[in-house]
C-alpha cells in the first residue's frame, strides 16, 4: 500500500464540494458581512479539521510503502527498511470516529472518514498505520493477522 495523488483526491473531495457550495452562497447571495461570518463557521468546523486530520495522518506515512505480507508487516521508508514479525505483535488498536465504529452510511463531518491503526510490538514502539494507505485497513489487518484486535471510538482521530 502506498500513498499516492489518488489517494489524497479520494479523501479531500468532500472538502471540494464544500468549498464550491460555500463559493456559490457568496456569489449566490451578494457579499453580505453575515454570510462572510457564515462562510468562516462553515471553513472553521468542515473544511480546517479535515484538513488538520489529513496532514497528520500524512506525516505518519509520507515516503513509506507497507506491504502486509503473510508472517510479516514491512514499512519501507526511503532509506531503510522495518519489518514487524506477526509473533511480535501483541495487540492491534484501531481509532475510528463513532460512526464508522457503527458503519453508518451517512456521516456529519469529512474527518470522520479518518482513522488509523496502532500496532502494539514487542521489539519496538508503536507503529501507526493511518488510513491513508487504504480505506478498509482495518478490516485488511483484521482478516490477515490473527493477533488481539480492539477497536476504539475516537471523535477526532488525530494521531498522537
């Protein structure tokens, strides 16, 4: 799995869709001091928390490729190499906002889309897979590894 322009267009294309809704309001309207201040509330609770979630999450996985292999899991970064053994593994955490935790179709807000994997290891820290390398992550890791898996609700899944 790996990061590429596609991924980051599939998860920001909601806030596109905001964007040109709240540009139609103002042309739509005229220029009017309280729909400047409606625009501001509208960016300040949809359009800047996604934006903060997703290059959180891209800091986490920038210039990394993770393959998930049947005894391993390999993180190759641009100059070096982690590899994970299964038998290393103690426990897979995943943070999901509530409604993904439920499997809601319909969410309120684009950050809830985001979640990310804390893979608890033995030899090393904690590895953070974001859901950037893919949407159904949780469920890859899930079905591939037969290590302890619990999932956490997290309103806001900012990593660290």
């Amino acid at each position: 799995m790996k990061i590429s322009l596609w991924s980051h267009f599939q998860r920001l294309w909601v806030l596109l869709i905001y964007c040109f809704l709240i540009f139609l309001l103002f042309w739509s309207v005229g220029f009017d001091m309280v729909i400047l201040l409606l625009g501001f509330l509208m960016v300040g609770t949809l359009i800047v928390p996604t934006v903060i979630v997703h290059l959180n999450h891209y800091k986490y996985c920038a210039g990394r490729r993770v393959i998930l292999l049947d005894d391993m899991i390999e993180i190759k970064g641009i100059d070096n190499v982690l590899a994970v053994s299964v038998k290393d593994i103690t426990c897979i955490t995943v943070y999901m906002s509530g409604a993904r935790y439920s499997n809601l179709a319909i969410q309120s807000f684009p950050f809830e889309n985001y979640f990310y994997c804390k893979i608890d290891t033995l030899t090393s820290g904690p590895l953070f897979l974001p859901s950037l390398f893919s949407a159904n992550l949780d469920k890859l890791l899930e079905g591939k590894y037969k290590v302890p898996f619990v999932r956490e609700r997290k309103y806001y899944p900012v990593i660290g």
